[in-house]
C-alpha cells in the first residue's frame, strides 16, 4: 500500500483510528435519539434539585480561596509527576549531579511559589 509508506503514513492510521471513534461515538449518540422515549411533560421540564423545588435564581458566588487551594493542589501533582521521572534518571550513570542540581532549582521555584502564598495568607482556611 502505497499511502502508507510515505511521510504521513503513521498518521494515516492515527486518523483512520480517529474516525472510528468518532464514528462509534457518534452511532452511539444516534442510536439513543431514536431508541428513546420522548413524551415531555412540564414536570419533566422543570429543573430538579435532588428533590427539592428549585426556588431562586440559579447563581450562586463561591469564594476565591476554594479556587486558590485547587490551584496549589495542580502545582503539587504537576511536582509529583515531574519527580517520577526525575526518581529513575537519577540513579543512570552520569546523570546524577545534574539532575540533582536540576531538581533543586525546580523544587526552589515551587517553594517560592508557596512561600509566596503563605505570605499573602492565602493558605490560611479561615
């Protein structure tokens, strides 16, 4: 087969696997729309609230701090999966004092970062 010799040939099959995904999605999602029943009524339009008649306006104002800690939560996965790989090229030979001085200087950005936190109390739950 010709296409896939070339260049392009491994994308041919990352987009030929692609469409069938969709495709699988897709028919999935068709497959609902027509095997549904569909008998609206206005109680089955209303919004529903784990039991409870909704009442007031739908909006409601959350507090910065909860986005701040879910913020730091990413730093410190972003760390964590920055350190596994860092763990297993440590102990090859020759890189050893590298990545150790390499890993140094991304754990002081990340201590810096939380040192700043910690400085505008932002860490602070109450």
């Amino acid at each position: 087969m010709a296409i896939m010799d070339g260049y392009f040939g491994s994308y041919v099959v990352v987009v030929v696997l692609l469409l069938i995904g969709v495709g699988i999605f897709a028919g999935g999602l068709f497959a609902n729309r027509m095997l549904r029943p569909d008998r609206p009524t206005p109680d089955k339009l209303t919004t529903y609230e784990c039991g409870v008649d909704p009442v007031g306006e739908g909006w409601a104002q959350s507090q910065v701090r909860y986005y701040v800690f879910t913020y730091l939560y990413v730093v410190f996965a972003v760390d964590a999966v920055f350190l596994f790989p860092w763990a297993t090229v440590f102990a090859a030979p020759g890189f050893g004092m590298t990545t150790l001085v390499e890993m140094f200087v991304f754990l002081a950005f990340i201590a810096l970062g939380i040192l700043y936190a910690w400085r505008k109390r932002v860490l602070a739950w109450t």
